[in-house]
C-alpha cells in the first residue's frame, strides 16, 4: 500500500539578524538510504558560492573543523527513532563556528520527527552556529518503503526550492529583528529505541566487502559480511541501499508483519488528523 496524502512537506522555521555575504557553502549529510542527500543537494544547489560537500556515511571523520563568519552550514540528517543518528554526533560535534549562518534539516518517514530537528539545532548552536532555518522534511521510510513511497517527488522538490530561495533572501535581507527560532520538540530528548529487526545478506552474497566498509557502525565483519552483529546495527540501511547483489535483506517473518502494522500506524495519523504529519508551515 503506497500513502500519497501529502499537503505541505516541510516545517520550516527561519530567522535572520544582519546581512551576510555568502563564502563556501557546507552541504552536510548523513545518508543511508540516499533520500537525505537528494534533499540537502536539492537545497545546497540553489545557492552560489563555492560547495564543500561532507557525506558523513562515506567519509567518516572527527578532525576539528572551523568554519568562517562567511560561510554557510547546510546539515541534514535522517530521523532514527525520533532522535539524530548516533554515528553522526561527534562528526557534527567537530565543527565550529564563528556565528556562522546555518540551516538545519531532520528527514523522516512520515511517523514523526519528534526530538530530531531540536536537537540537531542545539547542537548546532551550542558549537557557535547561528540557525537561521530549519526544515522537517518528507521522504520514502528507509526500512518500510511503502510508506512514503518515491517521496521527495517533484511537488516535494518544488517546495524545497521554495525553502531554499527563503532561506536566502533572509541570508540576505539584513533584518536586525532575532528572535530565538522555536522549534517542535522536547528536551530532555525522547529515549533512542533499538529496532529489533537487523539485515543479513542472503545466498546471492558474493562477499565483495562493500556493506562491511561503509557500515557506520561496524556491525559487519568484512571476513563473513554474510552475518551482522545484532548487537551494534542500528538499522539504518545503509548496507541494503549499497549492495550491488540486492543481497542484504530484513528477515521477512518479522518484517511482513511489522511492515503491516506500521503501515497500518501512519495510515490512523492520516485518518485522524486528515495528513500526515506535514500541514504546519512555519515562517
């Protein structure tokens, strides 16, 4: 069952204080299942200047890394349980800045962002980056697909755009009117629950290593990437998504029947509240 109700697919939520020119545009994201970097590219590519792209599953890295008062902070990350991934933390926790302009984005798959976009935007500006937007953004569940299913789509990225093209006129428009930017959630931050359900590789599996290198928790031994070690995967597809076999699957008698009563969950959000979670723009 694929849910095609959608009514305005990002929150957003902006402020600005002085006018700033743009310097090197840090595009930032942690992208298992490849839709948080549709997002962060769709928005990154709108603005000019140079691009310094950071895929956060591809290059792993906590060197310290300071960014100018000129430069502009693109971050986006998935929703994992309501909360930020936890490989991303200390990655994002290496950068600095010097009340550098920043825009935060949280991409979920239509349950909930819950703590996500808040926590990421603490973050952010415990680490001396000022948030002048914030977007919560729709895409495909990157474990139950049907849900959500081919979003960000075309209407999707046509209002990214528009997010987008706000967010730089607010970079550029000079208002000397902060206030601080309120977004959904709640601290302390919602507690990280462990899907229980972890990927293995099937008979198809021709060993080439390639889930066990990009795995960002090592979860996969490169020896027998067959296996995974259920105790350290988060679940976060990464494996599934990369696997040149179409290998690596979620064990289908707990998945069939999980994947029905999620679906089933979403589908009572929409019921009752007539969308999904997607109907408030912020501005």
């Amino acid at each position: 069952m694929t849910h095609s109700h959608k009514s305005i697919t990002l929150n957003i939520y902006s402020k600005m204080e002085r006018e700033i020119q743009m310097g090197k545009i840090w595009c930032i994201y942690f992208s298992p299942s490849g839709t948080t970097k549709v997002v962060m590219e769709r928005i990154a590519a709108k603005m000019d200047g140079e691009k310094h792209t950071w895929d956060l599953l591809k290059e792993p890295d906590v060197t310290p890394k300071t960014l100018q008062p000129e430069d502009v902070l693109l971050v986006g990350v998935p929703v994992f349980s309501g909360r930020i991934p936890t490989p991303c933390i200390p990655m994002l926790q290496s950068l600095k800045g010097a009340q550098t302009p920043a825009i935060a984005v949280a991409v979920y798959g239509n349950r909930d962002y819950d703590d996500a976009l808040l926590e990421l935007k603490n973050m952010l500006e415990e680490q001396a980056f000022l948030v002048i937007g914030a977007a919560a953004v729709v895409a495909q569940h990157s474990i139950f697909t049907k849900v959500a299913a081919g979003r960000p789509d075309a209407e999707d990225l046509e209002k990214l755009d528009l997010f987008s093209a706000e967010c730089i006129e607010r970079l550029q428009s000079g208002r000397m009117n902060w206030k601080e930017l309120q977004v959904k959630g709640n601290k302390p931050y919602r507690e990280i629950s462990n899907v229980p359900m972890k990927p293995s590789a099937d008979t198809t599996c021709t060993s080439c290593g390639l889930c066990a290198r990009l795995c960002p928790v090592h979860a996969i031994d490169p020896a027998n990437p067959r296996k995974t070690d259920q105790t350290r995967c988060i679940s976060c597809t990464a494996c599934i998504a990369a696997c040149p076999q179409g290998a690596r699957h979620f064990p289908k008698l707990m998945f069939v029947p999980a994947s029905v009563a999620f679906e089933k969950s979403v589908q009572s959000v929409v019921n009752q509240n007539g969308s999904y979670k997607e109907k408030s723009l912020y501005a």
